[in-house]
C-alpha cells in the first residue's frame, strides 16, 4: 500500500477548549480552595464563569499592552488586568 492514502476508520471528534478541562481538574481546584463536597451540575458551571473570567482577564491585558504601544502582552499586564477586575493572586 506504498503511496495510497487509507481511509480513516475512526474520526476525531473536536471538543470545545472548556470540555477538555475535565472534571477532575476542576474538582481539584474546587478541593484546594476548601470545597468539601461538590454537586454534579457545578462543573458546567464553573467551565462558564472560567471562561466569562478568562475572556475579561485577557481582553484587558491586551488593553493595557495596546495603551503601552506594545504587541506583546507582558506578565505584568496580565497582573494589571487582574489587579483591575478586582481579582486577587
């Protein structure tokens, strides 16, 4: 079968960014904060408010390094950034 193509029996199938955090990860980030115990519907949930914080978090670290005159966005943005949506680090 040298320089034929083969077809693929299985397809990938695509996933969002936010599935692919699994539970498992959220629920050890939910342990490290003091959650004792977790009810099923808070993962989707949590995948939200995550991905409501981190498209804030990142629009106004891009913000902060457009003012600056810069196309990098800098560590020190990104504290800006959270400094400014009132978050704590």
């Amino acid at each position: 079968m040298s320089g034929k193509t083969v077809a693929m029996r299985h397809q990938k199938i695509l996933k969002s960014n936010l599935e692919r955090i699994t539970d498992p990860s959220l629920k050890r980030l939910m342990q490290r904060a003091g959650v004792k115990r977790i009810a099923g519907d808070v993962y989707t949930r949590s995948r939200e408010i995550l991905k409501k914080t981190l498209e804030n978090t990142v629009r106004d670290a891009v913000t902060f390094a457009a003012h600056n005159r810069r196309k990098t966005v800098s560590a020190a943005d990104a504290e800006n950034a959270l400094i400014s949506n009132g978050e704590t680090f």
